[in-house]
C-alpha cells in the first residue's frame, strides 16, 4: 500500500507569498492595494548669490587729477579755436584738434558737435573781456580802467572778426541755436561807468546800453585796414562826452 507524499518543506531563502509586501507597482485586482509612490526628494535651496563685484571708487586726489586733466585740455581746445575760427570761420574741427594738442576722442567728449564749440568759443570771448573790466578796476583809477577796458573791447570787436562770421554761421541755419547775449560785456561796463560815477569821472546815469549805443561805430570800422587809429579817435571822442556834466570836472 502506498503511502502518502509529505508537503515538501519549503526551501531556505524563500518567502512565501502570503507574507511578501505587495509590489508599488503591482497591476489593479492583484489581491494588494498598490503603494503610492515616494515623493521627489526636494530640491536643494541654492546658495544666495553673490553681490556683483563693484569696483572701489578711485581715491579723491586721482579724481582731482582727473578734473584738472579735463579742464586743461579743455582750455587748450577754446584757446586753439579761438585762433583758427578767427582765421576761418569754416576750419575742420580736425584741424583745431590739432592745434589744441589732443585727440578726436578728447575733443568730441568736450564739443560733440560745431555748434557746441563756436558758441562756448563766443561765451568764453566774452568772459575773457568781461574779467578784463575787474583786473583793470583792482589796479587803475576807475577814469583810466574804463579807457583802457575801451581798447580791450575794440581789439576784441576787430581782431575777432572771423569768430563773427563762425558764430552767424552756425546761428542762421535753419533750426539752429539762438547766438547768446552779451550779458558779461554789458555787465562789466556796468561794472566801470558805476566805479567812474562813484569817482566823480563820469556824468551820472549812463547805463551800460547809452554805452554801447555811444560806441556802436567801432563794428563800422573795416578789421582788415589799419583799425586802430580809427578806434583810438572814435573812443576818445566818446570817453569826452561821458566826462562831460561830471560832477568832479
């Protein structure tokens, strides 16, 4: 008689089924719910980022050097224009850039454009005129520092003629900019008639405009013949009528 077949012990290393996890990725209707899947790990907080690198600033006597680097080469440029737009009123400005010593970078930073430099040329005319009245006044009775300043102005009205032209050029183009007053001038004979009144040199109440009327002849004198005879006579015609009704004559 046979007999019966024992179960076989189940072999080492072996689990059964009914004790295994279910699988995450078991399919529906296995007989075990699927595990829900582990969430992504987080990801890092990156580091802060670095404040961008700026440079220190330059120490304050470079930044002076700097500044007087600047108005050099700015004063050479009105200087070297100021010559050349007397001799022509269409000079390239290469030709001043040359003259002044500096490159076509330098002299476009300062005057990007014709316009720029023949109006500060004007201006800085003008100032050079105008400081003229107050050295005079500093080291000349207030009588002799007005003569005197008069032969600056004439020298200044012949000697610039072409810088008039330069300044009309660029001012009687269309959209161009408006040609400045002569404020500092007036200002300074201003300045002179109050000194020479306040000494008795002149008559009272001459304003800076019944000056200028007084010696608007010079600007009909030709710069290109012998001028300055001409000038001395016409302001010392002049000089006479202000002294006339002076209360210390």
């Amino acid at each position: 008689m046979s007999q019966p077949k024992k179960d076989a012990p189940p072999s080492s290393g072996t689990t059964r089924s009914s004790d295994a996890p279910p699988s995450p990725d078991a399919p529906a209707g296995s007989g075990a719910p699927a595990r829900p899947a582990a969430p992504p790990p987080p990801s890092p907080t990156p580091p802060s980022a670095a404040p961008p690198h700026s440079a220190a600033p330059p120490p304050p006597d470079v930044r002076r050097n700097r500044r007087s680097d600047a108005q050099r080469n700015r004063e050479r440029i009105l200087r070297a224009a100021t010559v050349e737009l007397t001799r022509r009123a269409d000079v390239p400005l290469s030709a001043i850039a040359k003259k002044a010593g500096v490159g076509q970078g330098t002299f476009y930073r300062h005057f990007p454009h014709r316009e720029a430099l023949v109006l500060e040329v004007y201006r800085y005319e003008m100032r050079q005129v105008a400081e003229a009245a107050h050295e005079l006044l500093e080291n000349r009775p207030p009588e002799r520092a007005l003569r005197e300043w008069m032969d600056r102005l004439a020298a200044f009205a012949m000697t610039k003629a072409g810088l008039a032209d330069a300044i009309r050029l660029v001012t009687s183009a269309p959209g161009g900019p408006a040609k400045p007053g002569p404020t500092p001038v007036m200002d300074a004979a201003g300045t002179l008639l109050e000194a020479c009144e306040a000494a008795g040199a002149v008559r009272p109440g001459v304003s800076p405009d019944d000056f200028f009327l007084a010696i608007a002849g010079l600007w009909q004198i030709d710069p290109h013949e012998d001028w300055e005879p001409r000038a001395g006579r016409l302001l010392d015609l002049v000089m006479d009528g202000l002294r006339a009704g002076a209360p210390g004559r």
